[in-house]
C-alpha cells in the first residue's frame, strides 16, 4: 500500500472516530462514498471497512464513556432490541422498494431531526424528589450527578425499529435518527444520548461487520488503517466532548446531520 | 460485578488486544511474513462489542437484575438470529 494511502486513511479513520464519539454518529453516509471514490474500494469492501472503522470508534469511546457512567448501558441494551430487530425486517423488504425513494424519505427524516435539534431547546424532566423507578438514571455532568427521567420509552423502542429498518435498508440513518428521537421526544440529556448512541453504533456494526467477515468481503489492510485512525479520533472526540456545553454540542451536531442530508440528497442524484 | 466497570474493562481488553494484534500483524504482513496475526486482530476487534454485552449480560445476572439482565438476553438472542438470516 502507498503512504499516502495509508495516511489518507488514518485521516479517515480519526474523522470517523470524532464523529462516533463527540455526536454518537456511524458517519457511514459520509464515509462510504470517500472510501469509493477517493480511494477506489467496490462498495461492498467499502461498508465493510466503514464498519470496522464504526466500531473501533464505538469501543475506543465506549472505554471511557461507559467506565464513567455516562452512556446509559441498560437503555442502550434496550432500544438495540428493536433496533437490531428493525435491522433484520429492513433488510427482508429492502429489495421492494426504490433506491431513490427510500434515500429521499432518509435525507427528509434528517433534514426535519436537524431542525428540531436547532428549533426545540433541549427539554430533561427531572425525577420528581427521591422517585427511583425503572427509568430513572443519572449520569456525571459537568457540575456533578444529573439525575433524568427517561420519556415515552415504548414509542422510542418502537421507532427506533424504524431506525433500523432505515439503516439496514440505505446503510445510513442509525444514529441520525436514534440521537435527536432519545434526545427531543425520549428527553435524555445530549451528553447521555450521544454517549449511549457511541455505545450502541458498536453493537450494531457488528452484527455487520461480521456477516462481511464471514463472507470474506474485508481488506484487512484498509480495515487496520481505518481503525487506527478511528481509536485516535475517538479518544480525541473524547476530549473535545467534555469541554463543549449541551447547547454547543447539539448545534454542532445539527450542522453534521445537514451535511449527510446534503451527502444522501447527492446520492439520489446519482441514482436518478 | 459493576455493569459499566465490567462492561468498560471488556471493552478496554478488546480495544487493546486489538490494536496490538492489528499493528504487529501490519508489521509482520509488510515483512511478507503472513497475515494471520492481522486477521486475528481485526476479529478481536470486531468481537469486543459482542463481548461487551455478554459481560453486561452476566453482571446483570449476577447482581439480580432480572429485568435488565432479561434485556441484555433478549438482545443476544436478536443478535444472535439476525447473524444467522445474513450469513
């Protein structure tokens, strides 16, 4: 492999990280075409290594959210239920539908959570005194314990089996839809919820990433690149994410989910 | 068994073993000196968020959380199905 290659790919790999752990997004929609275009892969060797790079994030991250608390393991075993559920259903009907239609409905869905995200300020309901039901967690804030009450838990389970329907159906769209649903209508805190969803997109790459692996579809070279890289850049997310506010941070991530609309809006283009 | 101590110390292993294995297989494949040392830790890597959930899985059990360790199995089992659909 060249070099400038494997740089490229490091660069690649440590952008995929941040992403996952700063906004607890796969970024498959932003890193596939790249991995296509830029560097030549076929599309299925370019899934498959924007998995590994996804979960090499996930767990990079996950050391340290998860060791302190602040991804939500219990939520996040629960909603990857329906998710992984949503994923297998999606793939059984993904051959009825167009390419096109369901990649218009993708970048609708996250052009309207972007816009939520700017337009809703971010809502926690607080456990009423010392209430300790089953939804009830804290998680460490900047300014010590915050305490929350998860909301509308079926209705979020149930939608995020649409988010894995959708993810599993266009390859993008788990954690574009999965944090601003926990974040606005499940009113978990951002910090909670991008942790968690860190948390959760490991789980889910892998029930790709190894179907890929069995079927003998990844380069190992590029995989180790990109994992690298991805460990880098989730450690430095890491960092970065402790000294943004809430209200930063789901600005920010507003900005990246427009950018992925515009990347799927561009994708129709190419089908049409 | 604390769940995120555990749950973060089998990520941990994961992610280290991993890493290890991918750079000292990426070494020895340059030296053309095979690459199943790569390959090994490219599936560690892979493996570690399965592995994260059976350790939730058992720290629930084991600290008799029956709803919560009911979840963790459940999502195994999802797991587990889905796997077999795609192979």
């Amino acid at each position: 492999m060249e070099p400038l290659t494997m740089v490229g790919l490091l660069v690649l790999g440590s952008g995929a990280g941040i992403i996952g752990s700063l906004f607890g997004l796969g970024g498959g929609i932003l890193f596939v075409p790249i991995l296509t275009v830029v560097f030549g892969l076929a599309p299925t060797e370019a899934v498959a290594v924007s998995l590994i790079g996804i979960i090499a994030g996930s767990v990079g991250a996950s050391t340290v959210y998860v060791d302190r608390g602040q991804s939500n393991v219990r939520l996040g075993l629960l909603l990857e239920i329906t998710t992984a559920a949503g994923a297998i259903l999606g793939a059984m009907v993904a051959t009825m539908l167009e390419d096109w239609i369901l990649l218009l409905l993708m970048a609708a869905i996250v052009i309207y959570s972007a816009v939520r995200m700017i337009v809703n300020p971010e809502r926690i309901v607080e456990p009423s005194g010392d209430a300790d039901g089953d939804m009830v967690f804290e998680y460490p804030g900047d300014d010590g314990p915050v305490r929350y009450e998860v909301q509308n838990v079926r209705g979020g389970m149930a939608l995020c089996t649409l988010a894995g329907m959708a993810s599993s159906m266009t390859g993008i769209g788990g954690g574009a839809i999965k944090v601003p649903l926990m974040n606005i209508y499940m009113h978990i805190p951002i910090k909670a919820v991008s942790a968690t969803s860190s948390y959760m997109i490991g789980i889910t790459a892998f029930s790709g990433a190894i179907t890929y692996l069995l079927a003998g579809q990844v380069l190992p070279d590029y995989a180790a690149f990109v994992a690298i890289g991805s460990f880098i850049g989730a450690f430095a997310g890491v960092a970065v994410s402790r000294r943004l506010n809430a209200r930063h941070l789901r600005r920010y991530f507003s900005v990246v989910l427009f950018a992925m609309a515009g990347m799927v809006l561009l994708q129709v283009g190419c089908v049409i | 068994m604390n769940l995120n101590r555990s749950t973060a110390a089998t990520l941990r292993v994961g992610m280290t073993l991993g890493v290890a294995m991918i750079v000292i297989g990426l070494v020895l494949d340059s030296l053309s000196m095979g690459d199943t040392v790569l390959w090994a830790g490219i599936t560690v890597l892979i493996a570690s968020p399965f592995l994260g959930v059976l350790t939730s899985a058992a720290a629930l059990l084991t600290s008799g959380d029956r709803r919560w360790a009911a979840v963790a199995l459940v999502l195994i089992a999802i797991i587990s199905v889905g796997i077999v659909l795609s192979a």
